[in-house]
C-alpha cells in the first residue's frame, strides 16, 4: 500500500464520523460518506479497507470464548441425550442422526443469542454520579459534559456523539470541522442539536432546561417543533404540559444557571433554591415558617459540598438550615 493510501487509511479508522457512516447510525455523517464516496471514487478501495477493518475490529473485541460456548453446547446436548433416553427406543442410525440434527441447531441457536446479548450489553457506555457528587467525563470524540449530583449520561461506542441525559450537565462539544458531524442530547422532552458550543441540559422537574453559553445550537422539542437558540438565551419544555418558554438571559429574568461547581441564581425563591438541594443531594427540606418560602436569592452558591453550600445559603438568606434525618429543616434565625 502506498504512503497516500496508509494515511489515509489511518485517517479513516480514527474518524468518528466515518465509524457513524460504516455502523449507519447518523443520518448526517452517512449522507456527507456516501457524497464523499461519489466525489472520489478513486479511494474506493482504501475505504472499504477501512470499513471492513473497523467492522472487524469490532466482531473481535466482543467474539464469545470458546470455552464458553462449548460450555453452553454440553448443557443442551445433555439434556437432548437424556430426554432422547428416556423415550423408546429406536434405531441407532435414526436416533444419531437426530442427535447430530438437534447438536448443530442448538449450536447455532446458543452460540447466536449469545453473541447477540454480548455486542448488545457491551457497546454501551454509562456514567451515573451519586448524591453530591460531580463528575468530569470526556467523550470520546474529545467532547467533555460535566455532571451534577444524582445525574446519568449513556452512550454508544460506535456513536459517541448521540448522548442521553437524566439530570443535569453542563458541555462543551468539539466540533468535527472535516465532516461537520452532529452533537445530539437526547431527553426526555427534546434534542439538542449542536456542532461546537458550551451549553447546560436540565431534565430536573419533569422539563428540560437548556442556556447556551457559547455558539448556536437547534432544540427539537418532543413534538416536532424546531427552535434554534443564540448565545444567552435559556429555553424550558416539558412535554407533558406543553410549555416553552425562550428568553434572553438578563437582570431583570428570574432564572437558574449551573456552572460545573456553582450555582448561580437571580432574584430565585428559597423554596427553588432548595429544590436544586434535593435533587442534587437526595434530601427533603421543610419550612417551619411559610414565608421564609419567599426570600428571594441574587448570587452564586458553591455547589460542590452539602456543608459550605448550606453556610451559603443560611448568610445569604438570615435562616437556619439543619440536617436531622435526611431531612432539611428551615427557619427563621430570629426563632432561634
């Protein structure tokens, strides 16, 4: 093989996008291959090498042991032997050959669900935090999400760039300037579609959240509606009620931001912000006093430790939170 041709085998067997068009698991990647395919047809021949490698590759890391599967084939043979026993009896030839019938199918048979539920449980990829803990995870593609507590981010080898979120996440995409390849969020209530840009998702409270820090991103809401968000901007959807709302981040919007370890809120209730506790760490609050519900929160709260994130709060706020059977409990501090 030529040095033209090995590079750009290499090239090929590290692209992403490419590994999206030969498993056809993105829409947009397939389509710019197969274009790409037509404009070149000279390299018809390095990339099948490539798909087939890639392919290859993949059969191997997740081929069942041989051990294994003569393991499975004893267990069926011995219990065809014995239920064959224990019916009259019949010619050798006969009952041999049906043995022999019955041995290859059930080969077959083991050896192919087997497989199939080994490729299956293998090619996904999970990454859960528990209460009060965050996490940084970096993707594959050289993409990073950051996860907050009680949040879970999956994926699939063979397409990195087509997440799924539960709770909340702040990310920074790498985008694929060679292909121009997709980020995809998926939710509950939306997608997020995305090339390069820093953004944060929150499925909290039976809705996604979505505030674009940088670059431009499309939503697509559960109900086939397109909306497309610039810098600053935060879009909110459920869609069991059916309810979007799209503003531009400012002074005067009540809101809530999340960046990595910090919480950010403006003109925020105490009640809100205590419900961004719960979730984050698993407890329950409650108020002795309704109108300490009310007092209104401006004002960045660490995020990262229950202790120093509660500190916060009760300065900020003039209460008293205390932790008594994974309970918060809030009053006033003129009660005490």
């Amino acid at each position: 093989m030529s040095e033209q041709k090995q590079h750009l085998l290499e090239n090929l067997l590290n692209d992403s996008s490419f590994k999206n068009w030969v498993y056809k698991k993105n829409r947009n990647d397939t389509t710019f291959w197969n274009n790409w395919i037509a404009n070149n047809p000279n390299h018809l021949e390095t990339l099948y090498i490539a798909r087939d490698i890639i392919l290859g590759i993949s059969f191997d890391k997740n081929t069942i042991s041989e051990q294994h599967v003569t393991e499975k084939l004893d267990s069926v043979l011995n219990h065809i032997q014995s239920k064959e026993n224990s019916q009259l009896q019949k010619p050798v030839k006969f009952l041999s050959r049906k043995v022999l019938q019955l041995t290859t199918m059930a080969a077959a048979v083991v050896l192919l669900i087997t497989l199939s539920l080994n490729l299956f449980v293998s090619n996904e990829v999970i990454h859960k935090t528990e209460f009060g803990e965050i996490l940084n995870v970096k993707l594959p593609d050289g993409s990073t999400a950051v996860l907050n507590g009680n949040s879970e981010l999956r994926y699939r080898k063979d397409n990195p760039r087509d997440v799924h979120l539960i709770g909340e996440a702040f990310f920074k995409v790498k985008p694929e300037y060679a292909t121009r390849a997709k980020f995809w969020v998926q939710t509950e209530d939306l997608q997020v579609q995305v090339y390069g840009t820093q953004f944060t998702v929150n499925t909290r409270d039976d809705k996604t959240n979505v505030l674009l820090d940088e670059g431009s991103i499309h939503l697509i809401l559960e109900n086939g509606e397109s909306k497309k968000m610039a810098p600053g901007e935060m879009v909110s959807y459920s869609k069991e009620d059916k309810i979007l709302v799209h503003k531009k981040i400012n002074e005067s919007l009540k809101h809530t931001l999340w960046r990595g370890k910090t919480y950010i809120f403006n003109k925020v209730t105490l009640q809100e912000v205590m419900k961004y506790i719960e979730h984050s760490y698993g407890l329950s609050t409650e108020f002795l006093e309704d109108k300490t519900k009310g007092i209104v929160i401006t004002g960045g709260i660490p995020n990262e430790n229950l202790r120093i994130c509660l500190d916060a709060i009760q300065k900020s706020t003039g209460t008293v939170i205390t932790k008594k059977d994974g309970k918060l409990i809030i009053t006033n501090s003129n009660k005490q």
